[in-house]
C-alpha cells in the first residue's frame, strides 16, 4: 500500500494557492454575519479607515471599517466601546490574516444616535459652547426677526399666528430650509449665515415640530451647532416638544419648549405692552404733579422770606458792613505803614554798620589794639626768653668741664678711654692731657696706687 506522503502521491500546495483555497471557502461560508463584541486597539490611518478588534473574554476579531461606510456612521467609535458588526468575513492574503469587513455598525444596549447625540454633548461641553456665560439676552422690542424653519410646517403657522396676534407690524424675515432629512444640516447652517448678513437683524428663532429622534437629528449636527454658537444675533432654539432636547438647544441663546412659546418669548403682547405704557406714564405724571406740588411750596416759602418783602434791607446791612470793613481797613493800613517805617529805621541802622567804610575804620581800630597787644607780648616774651636763656648758659656754665679745667684740673686720656685712676694707664703709655688752655701729649713712666694727697 502506497502512504500519500510517498512520492507519486504528493500533493504540493504554493502558500498563495493554500490560501486563496481558504479565502474562497471562508468568505463563500461566512457572509452577512452579526458578530457581537467590544472594540479594541482602534486605529484610524490617514485613509480614512478605521481598523479595530472586536473581541470577548475567549477570542478576538480583526475588523476594519472603510471610509465610505463610516461617513454613514451617526457616532464615533472608541475603545472599550461594546457593539454589534454586520458584515462579511474577508482574508487578507498578503498578511495570511483574516478580518471581519465591517458594513454595519452599532452601539450594543444604546441606540447609535442616541450614543452620537451624547458624544457631541460632551465634547461641544468641554468647549464651553454651553456655558451660561456667553447666553446673551433677548431685546425688550425687536423690530426684525429672522425665522429658520420649514416653510410647510406647522411650526411657521403657529409662530406667524401668535406674532401676528401680539404685534401684527413686526419685521419677519423667513428663511425656509429642509428641517430633516441628509440635506438640511447643510440648509440650516447656510440659513443661520444668511440671516447673520442682514442688518439689524435683532433675534433668529430656529424652529421644528416634534418627531422622533431620528427626525429631529439635523439639529443634533455639529454644524449646525457651530452656526448658532457663531451667530451675531441671539437665537432661540424651538425644536420638537417640551420633552425633546436637541444640542441645538444646549448651544442656543434661550430653549424654548415648543415653536410658539418661542414666539411669545420673542415679542410681548401689544395689548401688555400698552398696559405698561400707560402704566408708566400714570406713573410719571404722578411723579410730576408730586414734584410741582413741592415747588410750589417751596416758591410759597420763598415768597415769605424778608429778603424779598424788604429788598433794600440786606443792601442796608452791607453798607454798614462795607463802613465797618473800610474803617478796620484803615487802621490796618496805618499800623501796617507805621510797622514798615519801624522796620526802615531798623533797616538804616543796620546798614550804617554794615557800611564798608565804617567796617574798615572799626576793624581798622581793631587792628591797631591788636598791635598794641602783640607789641607789648612779643617785648614780654622776649624779656622772659633772654632771662630764661642767661639762666641756662649760667647752668651750662656751671656744669661745663671747661670750668672745672679753668679751676687748675685737667683731663687725660689714653686714646679715646679717660684715665680716671693709675690702674688705668700702663708705663710707656702715651697720655693725652687736655688742659683750661692747650694740651699736652705725655708718656706714663711709673704709676703708683693711692688716694689723692690731702686726702685720709
């Protein structure tokens, strides 16, 4: 028996033939799946496609999701997100792999766009298009308003009946558009742009009957809330019932519950409107009588007043005042002149010193006396310095050796050494002897030891 592994009987298969033989019998036995999972590892190249895995807690799915069927896509695909995959099983021969082509894709235990709906919301929030801050008010009157709405809708009747009824000579501006369907995000936002051009232009209301969400889904469109965030007059959105929502209405300048509340939040009745002008001027000639009837008293109080019954009496008492004034004046200026003379006098005075001539004669005197006194010192200093100075050649006198030489003494030296007994010179040694006049050179021929003759 010949095994199949033998030589005759292989069967030898290239890579590319063994795989396209799978590729043929998976996706021939794998079409039009719904497969249920969790996304994962998702990527979106620069083509436009968007690969991922759907997995479970036992295995994992290779899908990829091509640019012309994400465009159809109502929400955005994220990590972690769990969904149901309508497609085909498709091999990719180049890589030897397998993945699921992705022709439909939805949210599992939401709807698709219920789930767009709430991504929107938070990213437009995180961007403050939301904020209460940047809502501006309503005008009080506005006299042209822009209308953004469905020109066969019930929602154009009911708000032109009631601004007819509150305020029939009010500017309406109606721009029409498509309120569902793939085409009216596009309509909506050029209308919003259109009416932003007009002048004057003082509120927009964007307006829709209810539906379902699907119908109300053209004001859930990023578009559309960028165009009202970026319009120049406020805008009121009006979409669907009190019950529905839109991220029209989050982004709005005011939400009103229903297409004719928008209306009656936009324009005041004619007849309230009336009343309150009435009301005011009722108020403000209140206000006037009010005020005449306090000037009129005042006037009355004026008119009892002295100085209008007797005119000439204030005149009466300035003049005395005026005398009075005029007097202390007076004396003013003669105590002020008779203070400037004192202080002239003074003036001269101080002057008559300071004049060169008397300064010079003054120190002149002064000069003099000091020359008397330093004479008289210097004769005083000199006396007492020559007395001073004879005392001392006196004492120099009397302690110089010369003097005691004059008496009969005299002074030897041997060399520079004096001799002061005979120990202190040797025979032979020359002797230098100083004498009150003249010297001696002398040569020592014995000595002897002793004290001096007259001496015990």
């Amino acid at each position: 028996m010949e095994l199949p592994f033998t030589e005759p009987h292989r069967r030898i298969l290239t890579v590319s033939e063994l795989t396209w033989r799978i590729k043929e019998q998976l996706e021939s036995a794998f079409t039009g799946l719904w497969v249920e999972g969790e996304i994962s590892n998702l990527r979106s190249p620069t083509s436009g496609h968007v690969y991922f895995t759907v997995k479970d807690e036992a295995a994992q799915l290779k899908a990829v999701l091509f640019r012309s069927r994400l465009r159809h896509l109502r929400f955005e695909p994220t990590d972690g997100l769990k969904v149901l995959a309508f497609g085909a099983l498709d091999v990719y021969a180049a890589r030897g792999e397998y993945q699921l082509v992705v022709e439909v894709l939805e949210p599992q235990g939401i709807g698709a766009l219920q789930l767009a709906f709430e991504q929107l919301k938070d990213r437009l929030g995180r961007e403050g298009l939301f904020d209460p801050g940047r809502k501006r008010p309503l005008p009080v009157l506005p006299q042209k308003i822009g209308l953004v709405t469905s020109p066969t809708g019930a929602a154009i009747r009911d708000i032109l009946n009631i601004l007819t009824r509150r305020f029939a000579n009010l500017h309406v501006l109606i721009a029409p558009v498509r309120v569902q369907g793939e085409e009216a995000p596009r309509e909506i936002v050029e209308a919003l742009q259109m009416l932003n051009r007009v002048p004057r232009l003082d509120v927009i209301i964007v307006a829709r009957g209810g539906g379902s969400l699907e119908d109300l889904w053209a004001f859930n469109e990023e578009a559309v809330a960028r165009a009202i965030s970026a319009s120049r007059a406020p805008v009121i959105s009006a979409v669907g019932h009190e019950t529905d929502y839109t991220i029209a209405d989050f982004v709005a300048d005011l939400r009103a519950p229903t297409p004719s509340a928008a209306a009656e939040l936009v324009v005041r009745e004619k007849d309230a409107l009336v009343r309150s002008v009435l009301q005011l001027r009722a108020r403000l000639q209140a206000a006037m009588e009010q005020r005449l009837a306090l000037l009129e008293d005042r006037l009355t109080w004026l008119r009892s007043r002295r100085v209008l019954t007797d005119p000439t009496r204030p005149l009466r008492d300035l003049a005395r005042r005026l005398d009075d004034l005029t007097m202390r004046f007076s004396l003013a200026l003669r105590r002020r002149g008779e203070r400037a003379a004192l202080r002239l006098q003074h003036a001269r005075t101080n002057l008559l010193l300071l004049s060169p001539l008397a300064r010079i004669t003054n120190r002149a005197r002064i000069l003099e006396q000091w020359g008397d006194r330093l004479g008289r010192a210097g004769r005083h200093g000199l006396q007492a310095r020559t007395a001073r100075f004879l005392g001392a050649v006196a004492q120099l006198e009397s302690l110089s050796p010369l003097a005691v030489l004059s008496r009969g003494y005299s002074i030897c030296r041997v060399g520079e050494r004096i001799v002061r007994s005979a120990a202190d010179a040797t025979p032979g040694d020359r002797l230098h002897v100083l004498l009150h006049r003249g010297e001696l050179e002398c040569r020592v021929e014995s000595s002897r030891e002793g004290s001096p003759r007259g001496q015990a």
